[in-house]
C-alpha cells in the first residue's frame, strides 16, 4: 500500500533528503516550506527517479494562515510526518533580537508540537503511523538557545514515544551533529568558515538513513554516528564549564 509522507523544511538539506529516501522507498511525499521554486525543484527530483506522486505546499510555518493549513492537511491524514523546518541564531543571545528568539522558539518547539497535533488523530484511529522530529545533538549539551530548543524536542519525543508506540504510532528524535547542507551559509558562514573540525562533518544521506533505520525500530532517540554517541555520551560525565567551552567550537 502506497503511504503518505509529509515533510517540512523540504525544500534543501535534510529535508530534501527526507523526502527523497522516503520516496525512494515507495511513499507519496507532501513537501512543505517557504520556497515554491526550491521546491518545485525538489519535486521534480523525487518524480523523475521514483515516478511517485509529490504535492507541493508553500508554506511559512511562521504565518498563522500558512501553519493552519499545514495542519488541515495533517488532519487529512499521513502515515509518516518529518518536523524538518528549522533555523539557526549566532549563539551571542544577548546581542540577538528578542523577536528573532521567539521565532526560533516557536518554529523548533511551538511549530513541531502543533503539527504533531495535528498529525496524531488520524494516526491513532489508524493503528499505525511514525513522527520524525529533527533534533540535534545540541540538544544534549549546554549549546544557546537552539540546544536548548532542540533538548525539549527530545524530551517531547521520547516522552510522545513511550505514549503513543502501543497504540502504533512512534515517534524519533534525529539528532545530528555538524551536516553538511545549507544551514551554515544561512547563518552566513561559507563553507570551510564554520569553525568545525574535519572529523565532525556527517553526510546528510547517512544522517537520514540512520534515522529512517532507528524509527522503523521504534527508537525515541537516534543519534547519528559513532563519534557523536561518544561525545554525547562523554558530555554527560564532564562539568558543564567543560562542556559549555567546547560546544561553543564551531557554529
């Protein structure tokens, strides 16, 4: 049976990879975000490898009008909901604009929890279905105001998990460290210039592949690769100084 999945933030990085390894394996792909031509090339994409169907939905998730008819289409039902969309702020929070925190702040934690509202309904009376909500492993450490965004979208998903899993719907946190997409050169920093250690880098490919893999087990929580379970791992065991100091390495 073909299935149904909608992803935000569609239009570039992660999320393009979401949907085109979701469609890849057979699913028809709801792609949400601000840009309709990024997306239109992204759909273009997706229907020339696997001929599956792509719905484009322009949206920014900051608009009232556009977030609520993201959720009508939720309501409409989906097997699989991606929380992709996201954005970075310079980790100086005292120079940053109190308006552009509260952005932040609702399009990671207030924008993912309405629309797994929104996705959850249709799931339950279903029997099956499966939230990815795209974290990071910032939020394990001390790491501003975008960890600290990220770290209640992991509790929220490992709490969704244990809830709603026996009634046949789980939910993932993907938690990645440094990918290379465009969320860096958003924050204005070209490549090479993010202040990131060679051996951090991770592939968008292998960061979805890994999630995808962890949420068809059922898994609450997916960190992506070897190397950042053993820095999260360790982060939990060091002082927070110690922890803070280092997190603030790169952007």
């Amino acid at each position: 049976m073909t299935r149904t999945v909608l992803v935000t933030g569609a239009s570039s990085g992660l999320g393009a990879e979401f949907a085109r390894q979701l469609a890849a394996r057979g699913a028809d792909v709801v792609l949400v975000g601000r840009d309709r031509e990024a997306l239109a090339g992204v759909a273009d994409g997706i229907r020339a490898a696997s001929g599956n169907r792509v719905e484009i939905l322009p949206a920014d998730l900051l608009d009232d009008d556009d977030l609520a008819a993201v959720e009508a289409r939720l309501a409409e039902g989906v097997d699989v909901l991606v929380n992709n969309a996201g954005f970075g702020l310079d980790l100086a929070f005292e120079k940053n604009a109190v308006v552009d925190e509260v952005r932040h702040l609702r399009l990671h934690v207030e924008v993912a929890l309405r629309l797994t509202h929104a996705a959850l309904p249709a799931m339950l009376e279903r029997g099956s279905g499966r939230i990815v909500n795209v974290a990071s492993v910032a939020g394990f450490v001390p790491r501003g105001t975008y960890g600290a965004a990220k770290g209640w979208l992991i509790s929220f998903s490992r709490w969704a998990n244990v809830t709603y899993a026996p009634r046949g719907v789980t939910v993932t946190a993907v938690c990645p460290g440094f990918v290379h997409t465009n969320f860096h050169e958003r924050l204005g920093l070209p490549p090479g210039e993010e202040g990131v250690a060679p051996g951090l880098w991770l592939d968008a490919r292998t960061v979805v592949r890994e999630g995808l893999r962890d949420a068809a087990r059922g898994r609450a929580v997916s960190i992506s690769s070897l190397r950042y379970k053993l820095l999260v791992a360790a982060s939990r065991l060091l002082p927070d100084g110690v922890v803070v100091r280092a997190a603030s390495r790169g952007r």
